[in-house]
C-alpha cells in the first residue's frame, strides 16, 4: 500500500539479531498505523502473561500513515506495550522529527523485545542496523546523551533517548525525541531501560515519501497548511504555547489546584498563563516536522533560583502539574521543574500528581518524617520538590524514592490508611491536568472507559466540550454544556471513535479541529488508497477502540475498572462548578448501551464483534468461540 512502507523493523535485544515484520494489507486497512496497529501487532506476537519489565515484553513504535507528509500536525507517532504503572495496555504519542525520518528511512515501526545484557544502543541507517555498546551513556541524563549522540554521529540523526528515570525503572518514566519531544505517559520509558536499550539512533539518506494520488494529495495538503497557517485559534497557540488558555480555564474550573482540592484561584491565572511565559521567558518558538503552529516553548531564565539556559520550555499540563496542582504560581519554577523531569526522564503529568499526593499525604499525617527521610513538604515550596523530589524519585534513592517511583496508586496503597482516597486517576494512570468538574463532565466519562486510563488526548473530548468542533457529517453539531452531563455519552460515542483515528493516523489534536471529516477521508484515500467512505473510516476507528477494549479484557480490566477515583465526582467547593454533580453512573450506563458493551466484561458483543470483523482477534483473546 502507498503510504506505507511495508516494513516494520524487529529487533531481538537477547540475542541480537534483527529482521523484518510485515503488516498484511487488511492490518494496515482495519488499522491503520499508530496506536491501532501496534495493539494488532501486540495481540499476534505478544505475551500476555509476561510482567512489563519483563525480557519477553514488547516495545512497539508505530508510525502513521501520513509521516513523512509535509502536513501540519503529521509527525506524531505512538509507542506502546504493557504499561509498567498500570499493568494494562498502554500507547503514547509523540511529536518531533523522529517520525517522518524512520518513515524515510524505509520503516513503519520498530518492534522491540528481549533485553541485552548491557546499556545498548540501536543504531539504524536506511536498512542498515547496528546494536552497539554504551556503557559510558548509562546514568547520563537525556540532555549529554543527546548532545554526545549527535556529537558521535551527526546533529541531522535523529534520537530517542532514556534518562536516569528509565534506568532506574521508574514506573511512570518516559522517552524523549532530541530532548524534547516526550512518549510521556503510562511509563514506556522504564519498559525501554528493562531492556537496557539507552537510546536509538536514526538517519535516511533520501526524504522519499511515496502517496497513492500524489496530485490530489498535493491540493489538499497545500489547502490545510494554508489553513493552520490562518486559523485563528491556532494562532492563538502559535503566540502562546499550549497554556495560551490557561487564565480562562482557570475560570470555568478546568485547571486543577492542590491536588484538585480547589478548582479556582484567581490570582495563579494571569501569573501561569502563556501570555505571561512569551513576555517573561520566551526566546523563540519550535514546531515538530513540518508543522504551522509551532506550539513549543524554548525558554530561558537569567537569574532567580530557577535560572535556566536557553532549551525546551513547559507545555500547559507541565505547568498546571508544577504549578496550580502543587501550591505554586512561580512560572519560573514550572519551567525548572519541567527541565529537570526532561532531562531525568520523567513524565510530569504523573510526577507532578504523585508529588501533589505525597503534599497531601503528609499533610493528613499518612506520611511522616521517617517516611520522607526528614524532608518536610508543604504546599508550594519548589524548591524542595525539585531540588530534593524529583531526583530521589528518578534516582529511586532511599525509601522516599523508591515509594514515590512507583505512581501515586501503589504508593498508596503501600502507605495504607485514607491515602487512597485522594489519589486522582483513571485505571491507575495519573489524571492529566483538566478537571472534568470544570472542563467538562464527559471528560469524566472518558477518562474512565480510555483503555490506558485517564487521559485528555485519547479522544477530542475536551474539544468538543468546549464547542471548538463541530461535525454535522457524522451527526455530531450538539451544543455541549460542560457542566452538565446532558449528551455526553453520545458525544462520547464520536469521541472515541475519532480519537481511535487520531491516535492511529498519529495526527496532532491540535491542527486536527481544521480539518473537516470529508477531508479526513479524502487523506487517507489519497496517501493510503484506502478507498473509504465516511462510514468506513468511522467503522475503523470504532474497529479500533474495540480492539484496545479486548486486549485489556486478556488483561483483567473490566467494568468495574472504568471509573475514575472519587476526587473527580465529588462536587466542587468553589469556583464555577461549585456543588454541581457528575451524573457519572448514568453516562456510563448510556455510553454502554449505545456502544453494546457487556455490563460485567466491559467488552463488545458479539454482534459487535461480527459487524466490525473482529472474530480472529476476540478468539485470540478469549480463545475459539466461533
């Protein structure tokens, strides 16, 4: 198929070998790439009872059909496995410049498994792979491992990269492209340190990127690129960064605050917003390949205790998470703080909130000195969260870091007592930093039945309540009233299925609001040959999320596991979501109905299976029932 290479890259850490895996056509068809394709990959080739840091666990990174385009918002792929933080299946997705270069370099994807026995490095140029020895990069942090890396080989190579973090299997570590761009959540980067595989290493010699209707693609490329390049909310995030809105969802209750104990404080708005980080600390901006938008910050602090060199600045969920969530308003310890988690190769949405846990469990006397080694924690005090906290949980030194390296949850319920109760999360995996009180009750509902666990981008959610899109072609033009809990589950239904495509298209959310469902199909028939209809695109995602729904059946989850933890439904004490309550067992009962999922197992009927071809895969999860 165009579009594709045909090719994923399979790599064997025991032994050493590596070779080739090759999609059938009706893989590439029924899954597109990404986040559906890899879940594919893992249900044929996997191991189902083998733990996530265990040698026969796989890493899988899978690109989409459009990398390689010179589209905005096209460079995003997904890396996915058993998730070390939650047990479960789990995918993640990054932007950058990787993408585009493995798809250039004659790939789809890299399949990883085994482990070596010593820090490797995989090195892949064109068809040509080499593993090769790295000690010398073991405990380095992800800045000097690039820098050195691209010193070795050349700045044009490409890098992911593990930090301390990842090593030191920390279960909520990530990955990073070119010590920017991060695979952030569920923990893949300690999956990648379980196999002592440092970093990997990528360069094509040709930018060769072949399409199916090359002069029609061409249009409508030129036509999205010129749209990204004129919209006006994505200005908005080009001027700003991601936390351009942060001051308004402050307002309407979104961002949360100590914990999600509060959902207004006034005066965190105007001080975290990304108005205030582009006049403060804003040298200039950075796009991932090819893009229009150029969201990311590079920053830079001359002076203060948090003073930072010229490098990657924080996104929104990096500076709610060590901000507003932590006590803070010091916009300069945010942008720190998101420095140190890069560079050590931590996720921050789940460090902060397990930072923010571990505030709140020492605060009720569920943590005391001889749990914290005699640091004492207080709201809003960065710098002992960033000078002593972060690195023992990325260190897992003594007994505080080696709690805290585990995720809010386990260390729960190592600390026992009521700890428990004011953990924030969804199937074991941190909340992102949008409070579904005040962003949205259908967030609530999607955090909860997501197959990673909460998560803001695994569906539009969260821009379909906030009325920023809009898609009559699918009977999809509902107004949304985000605090209510009126049609959610039917917007959910589009949600998931659209996100399902996002995430397998590997398509940034962002410049995703400009492009129309007819345009969506008409790219996948025009770099694809797909050959869709709107039905058939729509079916594929449904295809898709039904899939992640029975590998997490193989996995245990069921059900009962789609909730979030009490915090989030119990209703607000101030600000605008004050007293309203989630009907959340209702939206549940309803998303179930319309998706005809079992009410015990969680997973699709067998009608369901039927209609989206999906017998071969239930019977590999479930055995032969057909």
């Amino acid at each position: 198929m165009k579009g594709y290479s045909g090719r994923f890259l399979k790599v064997d850490l025991t032994s050493g070998s590596t070779g080739f895996y090759e999609p059938t056509h009706d893989h590439y068809r029924n899954f597109i790439g990404g986040a559906g394709l890899a879940a594919r990959i893992f249900l044929e080739n996997g191991d189902f009872e083998a733990d996530a840091l265990a040698p026969e666990s796989l890493l899988i990174f899978s690109l989409g059909p459009f990398a390689g385009l010179h589209l905005s918002g096209s460079s995003r792929f997904s890396a996915a496995a058993r998730s070390p933080l939650t047990g479960h299946w789990a995918d993640s997705s990054c932007g950058g410049n990787f993408a585009p270069e493995l798809r250039y370099a004659g790939f789809d994807g890299i399949i990883v498994s085994g482990a070596a026995d010593y820090p490797s490095l995989l090195v892949i140029k064109d068809l040509s792979v080499k593993i090769e020895s790295c000690q010398e990069l073991w405990g380095q942090g992800i800045e000097s491992t690039t820098s050195i890396l691209k010193h070795r080989f050349g700045q044009s190579f490409k890098t992911l990269a593990i930090g301390p973090a990842g090593e030191n299997l920390v279960k909520f570590a990530c990955i990073m492209n070119d010590g920017h761009s991060a695979f952030g959540r569920t923990g893949l980067g300690a999956v990648m340190g379980s196999k002592k595989l440092k970093a990997i290493v990528l360069k094509a010699s040709k930018k060769t990127f072949y399409v199916h209707d090359p002069e029609n693609c061409k249009r409508l490329v030129s036509d999205l690129n010129n749209r990204a390049r004129e919209s006006v909310t994505l200005g908005v995030m080009r001027e700003n960064g991601t936390a351009s809105n942060l001051e308004g969802g402050v307002h309407l209750g979104d961002v949360p605050i100590r914990n999600f104990t509060s959902n207004f404080w006034e005066e965190m708005a105007e001080a975290l917003t990304g108005s205030t980080l582009s006049e403060k600390y804003l040298i200039r901006r950075a796009n991932c390949a090819f893009c229009n938008v150029a969201c990311k910050r590079v920053v830079q602090i001359d002076d203060g205790p948090f003073a930072l060199s010229k490098g990657p600045g924080p996104e929104y969920e990096t500076i709610a998470a060590f901000g507003s969530l932590l006590g803070s308003m010091d916009l300069a310890a945010t942008c720190k703080a998101g420095r140190v988690c890069n560079d050590l190769g931590l996720d921050t949405i789940s460090c902060g909130s397990t930072i923010a846990w571990a505030i709140e469990a020492f605060e009720k006397g569920d943590l005391g000195l001889s749990d914290t080694a005699g640091l004492k924690f207080k709201w809003g005090d960065m710098r002992t969260i960033i000078e002593n906290l972060i690195p023992l949980i990325a260190l897992r030194k003594g007994k505080l870091g080696r709690l805290l390296a585990e995720g809010s949850v386990s260390a729960a319920k190592r600390t026992g007592g009521d700890s428990n109760s004011y953990t924030v999360h969804a199937k074991g995996l941190e909340a992102p930093m949008h409070d579904p009180r005040g962003g949205g009750h259908g967030l609530a509902l999607t955090y909860a039945i997501s197959h990673r666990g909460a998560c803001h981008v695994f569906s539009p959610m969260l821009f379909m309540e906030m009325g920023a899109c809009y898609y009559p072609e699918i009977g999809f033009d509902l107004e949304l009233d985000p605090m209510s809990s009126d049609n959610k589950p039917e917007a959910a239904v589009v949600a998931v299925t659209l996100g399902a495509l996002e995430n397998s298209a590997c398509m940034c959310q962002f410049a995703d609001r400009e492009i129309t469902i007819p345009e969506w199909v008409e790219l996948f028939n025009y770099v694809a040959g797909m050959n869709w209809d709107i039905e058939d695109m729509m079916k594929t995602g449904r295809r898709i999320f039904y899939l992640q729904r029975l590998i997490n059946h193989r996995f245990g989850i069921g059900a009962k596991d789609d909730v979030v933890s009490r915090r989030l439904l119990a209703p607000a004490t101030d600000g605008a979501p004050e007293g309203i309550e989630i009907n959340f067992a209702e939206m549940k009962r309803r998303f179930y109905e319309l998706m005809d999922l079992d009410s015990i197992s969680g997973s699709p009927s067998l009608q369901v299976i039927m209609d989206h071809d999906l017998a071969i895969e239930k019977s590999r999860v479930m055995g032969d029932l057909f």
